[in-house]
C-alpha cells in the first residue's frame, strides 16, 4: 500500500481522435504514475471522469504499464465516447504484480533535442529477445511547468536481438521528453 502513488496534480483531459486503425473521438485523461517499491511492477489503472459537481460522467477504461522501482510512466486512460463536461477525473490502482524477469525491449539511449516552440525526442529501441516482436514505443511530452503536454506513441517491429532509432517530435510549448516501452508482442 502506498508504494504505487498516483500523481494526479498532473492529469490531463483531453478529447479528440484515438485509436490506430480505426480512429475515432473520445475523452482520454493522460496522469502520471510512480512506482515507489523497490520492485518493477506491473500496474493497472482506471479512473471515472467527472463532471464540476464531482458527478460521475464516463468510465475510464484500464491501461497497464510495467513500471521500473523508483520510476514514473504516463498512463492513458480512454472514455469510450466524448465527455464535453468532463472536467475532472479520479483514478484507482487495480494491480500492481512485482515482475522478476528482464523486459525484453528496453529503451537503449534518449537524446532530447531542442528545437522551436518544441522539442524531439531520439529514441533508440532494443530488442533483447532471440526472436522478432512487435513493441509499443510511447513518449510523454512535458511544458515548462511540468504538465503533460502529450503521450504519442509508435508501433515497432524489431528483429530478433536488434536496435533501432525512431524521433518523436513533441507539441507546442513541450520542454522536456521521457520515452518508455509499453506493450510487447512475441
């Protein structure tokens, strides 16, 4: 208890088209999650968007992220429809599952790169695994004042035992970028 701490002074709601193949408009909250154990865990979180009178508005549905000890990782969390009164959000830990085995794709160098009104992230991915995969590769974009500015993210095919760079080029006003690995697929 108290080890998986919900940072939820810098939350985000957001509307606007998700999705990869399939795109449609919803609300989405982006919140940031620290891991204080001194294990990597596995964590699952969902949340209720709420209205000015603390109302309920929509369900958010559950994202899950391996969070290294001592670590932060962005979690975005989707309504199923857009909820034009949504102005607030609450959030609950549904797992936290230590993990004892090494992550199979790593992020092997970040580079933070200035430019105008923004900055890219360069990532470089690693694929540890004597196979192929699929791997989702997410950026958080922060502003000056430390709020989330954004949570893009990329699918990647990897080769068995390779590595490869890919940019993320964060939103107006974005001074600072951390990169992780999401989902793997073997």
């Amino acid at each position: 208890p108290g080890s998986i701490v919900v940072l939820e002074a810098n939350k985000v709601i957001k509307s606007g088209a998700i999705g990869v193949n399939v795109r449609q408009d919803a609300t989405y909250v982006l919140v940031d999650v620290e891991n204080r154990s001194r294990r990597e865990r596995r964590v699952a979180l969902d949340g209720m968007l709420r209205d000015q009178d603390g109302g309920e508005v929509g369900a958010l549905s559950v994202d899950e992220l391996r969070i290294p000890a001592g670590e932060t990782r962005t979690f975005a969390l989707v309504c199923n429809r857009v909820a034009s009164n949504a102005v607030d959000a609450t959030f609950g830990v549904r797992g936290s599952a230590a993990i004892d085995y090494a992550a199979p794709v790593v992020i092997a160098s970040l580079e933070v790169e200035p430019l105008p009104n923004t900055v890219a992230a360069w990532v470089r991915v690693e694929n540890n695994e004597g196979r192929p995969v699929v791997a989702t590769l997410l950026a958080t974009f922060y502003g000056a004042d430390g709020k989330i500015l954004g949570r893009p993210f990329t699918i990647l095919e990897l080769h068995a035992k390779s590595s490869r760079p890919f940019r993320f080029v964060g939103p107006r006003g974005a001074a600072r970028a951390v990169a992780f690995v999401g989902d793997v697929l073997q």
